[in-house]
DNA sequence: TTGATCTTTATGTATAGACATATTAGAACG
DNA sequence: CGTTCTAATATGTCTATACATAAAGATCAA
C-alpha cells in the first residue's frame, strides 16, 4: 500500500470513491452529510469539502444545496484519448522515425475544402502535404491547412525540416480541437503514399484547432488500417 | 458573460487559464506566487491556492515547492471522447433502433480470445453476438464477453429484449473502461452481419472494462467504415 | 573542490469560525 | 385544497492562522 501517508482528504477521497466503484454506494445513493464524515474522520468539515468537493468535479457524486450529496449514474462512457505527436508514437514503437514536406503552397481554401475543413472559404492558408515513416515503411500521411491569418509565421516557414505539428506546438498557444475519428477504404493517393492496395482499411483522424475562437489548422492523419489504433482510457479517479 | 457572479477562487482560475490559453504565459513561465496572488487580489492564501491547486490538478500548471508555480507544455492532446450507447447513437441519426440477439452461450474463455480481450484465460463467461439496426441498415456489430464471476446476474439473463450495454450498466457499479480504436477490413462475418463486401473498411472500438480491479467484460464494436465517425472535443476548461 | 549541514521559502495540509445561498419541509393563510 | 411564507439545513465560499515539508541556496568543514 502508500507507505507515505497520504493527506487526509485524499484518503476520504479515496474511502469514498472505494465504495462507490465496489458498489457498496449505488448510483443515487446518499453519501453521509458533511457534518457526519467530519466525525466519522475528527477533521474539521473543509478537508470534508475538499474531497467531496473533488469528487463533485470528477463527475463521481453530484451535490444538492440542503438536500446532500448522492452518487451519479454513470451516463456515457467519457473517455480520454491522449493524441501524441507522431514521432512519439513512431519512436514508441521502436522504430527509426523521418518526416518528408512532400508539398507546399499558398493559396486560399477550396470550396469542397472549407466544407471538410470548417475552414471559411477563400481564406489564406498555407496547405501542406507531407508523409511519417516508421522504419523503411510509410506510416502517415498528413494533409494540412494553417490559417496564415491566425498563424502569420507559418508563410516564412518551409516545414521542409520541422513537421508542422511539433511547429505549431512552439508558434500558437494551448487551444481548443475537435478530433473526428473514421474509417475509410483507401483512396489512389492515400495508397500509393502508404504503400498499401486501393481499397484497404485505412484509419482517418481528422484534427480542427481553434485559439480564442480563430480557427488555426485543420489536418487530416492516414494511417494504413493495421499499422496504428487510438488507445483511450477512462478511470473515474487517478 | 456570467451574469451571475462567478466566485472569487473560479474568477481566478478564469484569469490564469485565460493568459496561458491566450498565450500570454507562455509554457514554462512561472506564474506569480501564491503570496503575490493574494495581494493582487486582495483575498487569503487559501482562496488562491484553490484555485492554482485545481489548475494543477487539470494539468495546466505545475507546482515545485520552494520553487514556484509554471505553465506546463502541452505534451499530447488529450481529447475527451464520448462514447455513447448505441441506442442513442443511431436515434441521434433520426433513425428507428433494433436490437438483436443473434447467439448467446455459456462457456469458458479461449485461448485466442484471452489474447485479444485481456480476460484471463478459462475463466466463465457469457459469449454474446448482436447486431443493432438503424432503420432496415445493420449499424453495428456487437461481439461480446461478460465475465460471470464478476457479473453472476448475467447468467440468469438471455439478453432477448435488452441489449448487454443498456442491461451491464444497471447491474455493475462505476467503473474503469479502455479502449482501442482501429480501422480493419470487414471479414467474412462482419460483412455478413452488417451488409457490405468483404475487405470494405470497417472502424471496430474494442472496449475492456474492470469494475475494483475485477475484469467484468470485453466488447467488439463493428462499423461499417462511411456509416459511423467517433468524435473527441478538447477543451482545455470548461 | 567537494560534501554535509543549516536556513529560507513556497507550497501542502489542516483548522475553526463566519456568512451566503439554494432548497425543501412544514406552517400559515386564503 | 392549493398557495405563499417561513424556518431549517446542507452546501458554497472565504478568512486568518498554523504547522509541515520539500527544495534551493548559503554556509561551513574536510
């Protein structure tokens, strides 16, 4: 077990959840008053607060003024998918990583581009092309828009050494994305760029990026259908 | 904006996640001191740190004892993914649902399916097959195992009218559930159950869940490639 | 120079008390 | 009987204070 003790209110935190996972405490369930676990743990009620307060905020019970507080109903699985750069995940698979621009230009968004983009039309942008390899073999293709006018620097940039991902990482700040996940057959360009026969399985992430509410860059990633999978996780606590 | 006043620690909160978001502290910058928030603000330490404990906690910054607080840099994106019940998916799309049960047997785990499932191996379970419709179209193809050890309800249950997911959420407490997304071909299977050519490309989520460290059951959703995207939105707060 | 020890400092945890506020059960009233 | 008001109560927020603890820096000794 912790050998280091842990603090008190993370030990209720901990006696409380404990319960609730094991099913001891059911959905709906009323957990004990403030006042009563401030007895059961002879602590004053704001290390009380501050775990059940924690616990409210992971979605684990859910608090009523003058009524209590009562264990939630899970609802939808909400699961975290944790999106890495792509040498990452190139080099946690234990292979030589290398990135190649395949092409680069400026121009404005396309009408059937602003419609898969969400990008506004005919606005500047700085469209990429550009391949990950794993080893010898293809790994992704990338096909990707930045906003010039969100992101100005990316005109001067050639992104012939730098993936534009990382680039991005280190040009705009901490921003909002929607990542859409599916499945398509492979296209003549997505085969012959990962080497794969036309038709087969291919896993499609689709990545949109805002900063303060400005659309920065919308990039689609293939990946040959069995080469890669999305691992998400979701723990209630820790 | 917030017509009602937002309390004093969340305003905080507000206002430091609002400068790392927008850039303004950059990754790595140390934000002010506890003491110094204190007097910004004209409020005590406590109120402070509750808000910087949660900024931690979120994972936006990071605090060193003696040291101070800093804006920590975005490693991956973590993208909240929603996964719905399959009801209120295809009812979503504006379609009538149906579920149905295609097999259903008592037996103990394979050797080849504990591989691919993380159950242990001879363990009892329920094998279950299902498809689940929208409209005339086959949607989804559920292929699933629940563990009878730590599920002894589903023995006594044929899962004619109510389908595993719906029936797994009433009968076992909160839990820990992961997933693995990926693109495959369809086999000889899955093209049968859902209506389209062998080889065509198909998303498949495979979910494990443990309820208190106990495996309680493994799914295989099947989707026909075009009919079905996963979105995951990240947002950094609220 | 190196290593051990002390000091300082910012965060981590906890307390006891205070007042605010939403909500509900019950009382009073029409 | 239904409606309105009132009092009770659990949570929400905040303060002022206290001591613990980890770590950076300074000091001193080998």
């Amino acid at each position: 077990m912790n050998v280091r003790p842990a603090s008190l209110h993370q030990r209720i935190l901990d006696d409380i959840s404990g319960r609730i996972l094991s099913g001891a405490w059911p959905p709906g369930h009323r957990i004990p008053f403030e006042h009563e676990l401030t007895e059961e743990y002879g602590c004053s009620r704001m290390t009380v607060n501050k775990a059940l307060s924690e616990l409210a905020r992971t979605g684990l019970i859910e608090r009523r003024r003058r009524s209590g507080s009562y264990v939630t109903r899970p609802r939808s699985q909400a699961a975290v998918l944790e999106i890495h750069d792509i040498r990452t995940e190139v080099e946690a698979l234990g292979l030589p990583y290398r990135y190649q621009l395949v092409t680069r230009e400026k121009r404005a968004v396309s009408d059937t581009e602003s419609e898969t983009s969400g990008l506004p039309e005919d606005i500047k942008v700085v469209a990429l092309e550009c391949q990950h390899f794993a080893g010898k073999q293809p790994f992704c293709l990338e096909e990707r828009l930045i906003n010039l006018a969100a992101v100005p620097d990316a005109a001067s940039e050639t992104f012939a050494e730098i993936a534009p991902g990382p680039w991005l990482i280190g040009h705009v700040p901490w921003s909002a994305a929607e990542h859409t996940i599916r499945a398509v057959a492979a296209d003549a360009r997505a085969a012959k760029a990962l080497g794969i026969p036309r038709g087969a399985a291919c896993l499609i992430v689709e990545r949109r990026t805002w900063s303060a509410d400005e659309p920065v860059t919308f990039v689609r990633l293939t990946y040959a259908g069995e080469s890669h999978a999305l691992v998400a996780r979701f723990a209630p606590q820790r």
